[in-house]
C-alpha cells in the first residue's frame, strides 16, 4: 500500500464540520493541500445508515489520498464502520478523540475518550484491527483538562496497537478553543513517540505552519481555520517553505478563488449547499479589507452564485483602478 504522504513539505486539510466537503478539498488540493481529511462521521451513523452520512463521505478520483475520520466510543461499532468503508474502496482512516463539542463529548466519544484511555486504546485497536497496521491515524489534544495531561500516555498505547501516524492539538478538551495552543508539547510529543506527529492548531497562516514546523520538529502541519480563512494558505506555505514568492493576497485573488469554489458546488450537485457556505466564508476569506463588512453584508443576501461573483467583480474592479497608495492603506 503507498504511504500517506507526512512531511514538512505536505500539509494536511484538517476536518472541518460543515467546511471540508468535497468542493472545498478539491479546492484546497487545487492551491497544494497533499492530504484531505473527512468532516467527523458518525460510526454509529455510518453502520445504522444514517442518511446524513453519504454526503459527507462523497469523493471523487482527485479526491486523494483522503482520510475518514470516525468518531465514536464503541470499539464493535467503529470496527464495523472501517470494514464497510473498505468495501467503498477507503484506504485511511482518523479517530477523532479530541472533539470537545458538547453533543459528541456526551457519547463518549471524542475528547471524552481521553478520560478513559483504556477505551480509547480499544476503540483504536479496534480500527486498526479493521484497516490494518499503519492505516489508522488518531486526533488527540493534550487531556481533557490541565489537571490530566495524557497525550504521552496515549501516544505510547497507540504506537503498540499499530496506529500509523498522531495529530496533537496542543490544548486540553476544556480550553475548547480558548487561550493559546501550547507548541511546546507537541515538541515533547515528538520526542516521546516514533508515530509522525502532525501539528494542529493556531495555523491560522501560512507564517504560522512554517515556525511551527520550525519551532517543534513535528513531521507536518494541519490547517484548519488557516484553510477556512482561505484555500490559498496552502500555496502560500509551499512558497515559504521552498523560499519562493507566496503567491499575491488580493481582490483578485480572492474573486478566482471563490469563482473557482463555485464552479466546484455546481459540478458536484450542491450549489445552494456551497452559497450558504461561502456567507460563513466570506467574512474570513475578506478579512483584513477595508470595505470588507459592506462585500460581507452584499454576500449575506445572494440567493445565486452569479449575483455573488458579481459583487465580488465590482469590488475587484474599484480595487484595479485604485492607486498603489490607496490599495495599501485598504488591505492590512
């Protein structure tokens, strides 16, 4: 079987409830991205045949490599949801145990695995025994609260059942996404285990993958709200890290970079799906521009994609015939 790539040189997408379908990995891969992760999928859903559950398990061939990632806390269940998405031709898989969302962590899943590492350690093994040695990643953070920090331990189980590679959040299930990730652990993490460590949280820039990367010895990086702030991220990083231009952050930019998103949504069925994506986008995506709480608002109200791009057209327009001053005093 060909290894996953996992190296300095190829970020990960990271998955993104409600973002990361498959327009916007395509996208992602479009601008560099060498590995897709799913949205978080039910086990439970998958084996029940929750009819939620296909749509986020849609791909396609330049889909790939692509890693599913299962949640749950049932080790019978998630086993039986490797072998049938085996069966659909799934090659990799992802445990998530580091969700601390109320309605996933209420199951048992999630980061509440991390507060019984013995079930865990069998929901893991479970997987691994479904998917083989080394085709099995797992999501972790570093407790479920400072008091209890168990990514040490948990690394070292999961290095014995045969799990092929770790993603450390550097924060514990109750910070959520408060405070700052600590990188140091995932420099301590690194140190602990043989898995390769891929580094999450806080890469909300290209700037910020590349002194991680640097800072902590890990194998790779992940983006998650970096890529949702804009697919370019990944283009931008590979331009770092081979000491090469990064590519322009402009008006311009941003217009192909949602035109080509829609053209996306509209060749795989679900443009409505992509439009009410892209008003959650949007804001992120224009961040940083003076005018962008007006191109914001203008996007709120699209009821098509055409309307959309064209808001987008007369901005890139105004900013194209702006002077160089005047687009330096507006973008920040």
């Amino acid at each position: 079987m060909t290894l996953l790539p996992i190296a300095p040189h190829s970020p990960w997408l990271a998955p993104l409830a409600g973002y990361s379908n498959l327009p916007f990995r395509l996208l992602c891969r479009e601008y560099g991205c060498a590995v897709a992760v799913t949205e978080m999928v039910s086990a439970k859903g998958l084996v029940l045949g929750s009819p939620g559950t296909a749509g986020l398990l849609a791909t396609c061939a330049n889909d790939h490599p692509l890693v599913v990632q299962l949640f749950g806390a049932e080790p019978e269940i998630l086993g039986q949801a490797v072998i049938r998405l085996k069966m659909q031709g799934v090659q990799w898989f992802d445990l998530n145990a580091g969700c601390p969302v109320p309605k996933v962590v209420k199951t048992g899943a999630g980061a509440a695995l991390l507060r019984d590492l013995g079930r865990l350690a069998a929901c893991a093994e479970a997987m691994v025994h479904a998917a083989g040695r080394g085709t099995v990643g797992v999501k972790l953070r570093l407790g479920w609260s400072e008091e209890a920090l168990v990514y040490a331990t948990a690394s070292a189980h999961l290095e014995s059942l045969g799990v092929g590679w770790i993603t450390l959040h550097p924060r514990t299930a109750t910070q959520g996404f408060s405070g700052q990730a600590r990188w140091e652990h995932l420099t301590q993490l690194k140190q602990a285990t043989a898995l390769p460590v891929l580094a999450s949280g806080d890469l909300f820039t290209a700037e910020d993958g590349l002194r991680c990367l640097e800072t902590t010895g890990v194998d790779g990086v992940m983006f998650a709200r970096g890529a949702m702030a804009g697919p370019d991220i990944f283009a931008r990083y590979l331009a770092l890290f081979h000491g090469t231009p990064a590519p322009p952050r402009d008006v311009a930019a941003i217009h192909t970079m949602v035109a080509r998103l829609a053209e996306l949504h509209t060749r795989w069925g679900s443009p409505r799906q992509g439009l009410l994506q892209l008003r959650t986008l949007a804001p992120r995506f224009f961040r940083g521009l003076d005018h962008a709480r007006a191109i914001r608002a203008q996007l709120m109200t699209c009821r098509s994609w055409e309307e959309a791009l064209m808001h987008i057209a007369h901005l890139e327009e105004s900013w194209s015939s702006s002077s160089p001053a005047a687009r330096a005093s507006v973008w920040g």
